[in-house]
C-alpha cells in the first residue's frame, strides 16, 4: 500500500494540472476564439461554485463553437440566474441521508462516503452543486465513527466513494480510507464514482495504479461522461489503463439539453464507450436543482429519445434512463 513511501512534497503531474485548471470566464472564451460569443454570469452570484475547468477539458471543445457541448457543460451562462419554480438547492435529499459524518445511506446495501467537496471541473449541471461539502466532509477523527458504524452493519456490502470527486483526494488519504475499508469482512465492492479518468486523465497515474492493483477489494469504477467528443485517445489510454489494474468500468451520463439531446449524440457516446470498454449504466434525468434549468430535457422527450436508440444500438449498449425521486428505495427506471 501506498502509505509506507513518505508523503509526497512536490506536486504530483495532475495535482499541477488541477491546480492550473482555468477559472476565468474571459480566458476561456479568448482560447476558443468566442470573445464576446457568450456572456458569463457576475462572478459574484456563483462564488460557492465557481467556474473550473482543467486545461485538457479545454483541448477538447471546438475551437471557435459557442455551442460546444463540451463548454456548455462548463460555462457559467446567465441563465443560471434565473430563477424558476420547482428548482431546489437540494433536489434529491442528500441532507436527510446523512447517516453518519460524511456517510449517505439511501439504498440497502449501499453506503455513499462523500470523500471530499473538490472537483477537477465544475459541472454546471451539477446537483451538487450548493451542498455544503465543508459540514459533511468530516475530520480524519470522525471518519473513524463512520468506518466503525460501517463495520458494525453487516448490511452495508459495498461503499461508493464519492464527492466531489473522490480521485480529486491525494493517493495517500485514498490509501488510508481503504485500507480501513478493506479490513471490513463483509465488504465485497469498493465503487468508485469518479469523472476525473475523463476530464483530468493525468489523474490516472503510475502511483494510482498501483495503488488500485493492489486494492484487495473488487474497483468497480463509475466515470462520467456525456459526450463522446470527452473521450479522446489520453482519456481512452487512462481508461485502459484501469481495466489492466482490475477495474471494472460503467459510465454514468446526465441528458442535458445542448450537450446530448439527440439520438445521433446518445449513440454516438455509447458506441464511443463500446470502443473504450465502458459499459453504459445510467442515463440520468436532470436533477431539478436551482441554477440548472437550463439543461432540462422533459421526461417525455427522455423517454422518446431512449426508445428511438434502442432501434440503432444492441440492448447493453442502451443505458437505463433513470430520475432520482427522493424517499424511493432506488433510483427510478423511466425507460
Ligand atoms: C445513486 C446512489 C447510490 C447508488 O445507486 P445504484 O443504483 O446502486 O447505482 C447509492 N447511494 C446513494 C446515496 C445514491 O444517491
Ligand atoms: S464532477 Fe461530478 S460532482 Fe463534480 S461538479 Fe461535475 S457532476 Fe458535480
């Protein structure tokens, strides 16, 4: 395991990369040549959740293209500021499902470690996106509570570690937090939610993998991409260099409005995952959280668009079109 080398003091290659992530509106815009295309809202109105994104997320957007999918996820529009009924700061519950510090628990079986409240980029789409991250995310003290219920739950088979952006934490408090996992008997999965393979593949390092290799837990790694123009061939190499050091791999998408609400984008991004080794799993509805109305695509259209791509795909390359309903013992199949 990781943590018998000393604490890395130099900056590892992507922790540079995330640090040097752009978090200028203006500077983003100057490098795809839309100066003046698009207009960013006041700095002031987002500083819980400002905009960030990191360097090889900007390689991949189209030069020149303000309808870019790829900038539309991250762009801070002004559309954020209006507001519109039925859009909630915490539209799926989250704040009631805290069962322990930093712990979710909605579903049997399951325990939702929320790790840390950082993110390599910021989705504007994002549900999480006014969470108060820094209440949930507990003291090193208090992760030892959490890991003591977790053990005394002969129920809980398999933790997710999620976020923010769980890979976004340094390998050695990753190292820490599993190896308590790990000596969990009744533990079978590890599950990582991670969206950092796609838009910060630096992350997926020597160091990393071989922390993973030597994870004795099964990794099943959920990563999260919308579009296939987000995996180019360094995002492709990252993914597989997962699978060699044992991972699993399922992708999650969200269906925006702009970015994949078509038929030709949602099968053009499952056969793109085919060609990776990803599975698609779920195709989320939006989750109606204020700032992101803007992204909605009704669920009628949804279920539209699902059936039309499952006349083009075979069946596990269709992923299940899911919504989120707060109280429910899972999430709910649409379509
Ligand atoms: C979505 C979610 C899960 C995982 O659900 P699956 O259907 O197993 O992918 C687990 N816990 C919480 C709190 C969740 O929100
Ligand atoms: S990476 Fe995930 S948690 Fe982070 S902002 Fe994007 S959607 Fe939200």
């Amino acid at each position: 395991m990781i943590p018998q080398s000393p604490p890395v003091k130099t900056k590892q290659r992507w922790q540079q990369a995330l640090a040097s992530a752009v978090s200028d509106a203006d500077e983003l815009l100057a490098q795809l040549g839309l100066s003046q295309a698009l207009t960013a809202i006041d700095k002031d109105k987002i500083r819980q959740f400002p905009l960030r994104v990191p360097q090889s997320y900007i390689n991949k957007m189209r030069y020149g293209d303000k309808h870019d999918p790829l900038l539309r996820q991250v762009f801070p529009l002004i559309d954020e500021s209006v507001e519109v009924e039925g859009y909630l700061q915490d539209p799926v519950g989250d704040h009631l499902a805290v069962t322990s510090p930093g712990m979710l628990q909605k579903y049997q079986g399951r325990a939702l470690l929320v790790t840390t409240g950082a993110c390599a980029v910021h989705c504007r789409y994002c549900f999480r996106r006014h969470f108060p991250y820094a209440d949930s995310n507990p003291l090193a003290s208090q992760w030892q509570q959490t890991i003591e219920q977790i053990k005394h739950d002969q129920s809980i088979n398999e933790v997710i570690l999620s976020g923010g952006d769980p890979l976004s934490l340094s390998d050695d408090k990753l190292s820490r937090l599993v190896e308590d996992l790990s000596a969990i008997p009744h533990l079978k999965r590890l599950r990582i939610h991670s969206r950092l393979p796609v838009v910060l593949p630096e992350r997926i390092d020597e160091r990393l993998l071989a922390w993973l290799e030597r994870c004795p837990l099964k990794v099943m790694m959920v990563i999260h991409a919308n579009h296939a123009n987000e995996i180019d061939n360094e995002a492709e190499q990252a993914l597989s260099s997962l699978q060699k050091a044992g991972c699993q791999l399922l992708n999650q998408a969200v269906l925006l409005k702009g970015v994949n609400d078509t038929a030709a984008a949602l099968v053009a991004l499952s056969e793109r995952l085919s060609e990776v080794d990803v599975m698609p799993y779920y195709l989320h509805l939006l989750d109606k959280v204020a700032g992101a109305q803007h992204f909605d695509v009704p669920e009628l259209e949804a279920m539209e668009l699902i059936a039309a791509i499952r006349t083009q795909l075979p069946g596990y390359l269709v992923p299940r079109l899911v919504r989120e309903i707060q109280g429910e013992a899972s999430k709910t199949v649409i379509g």
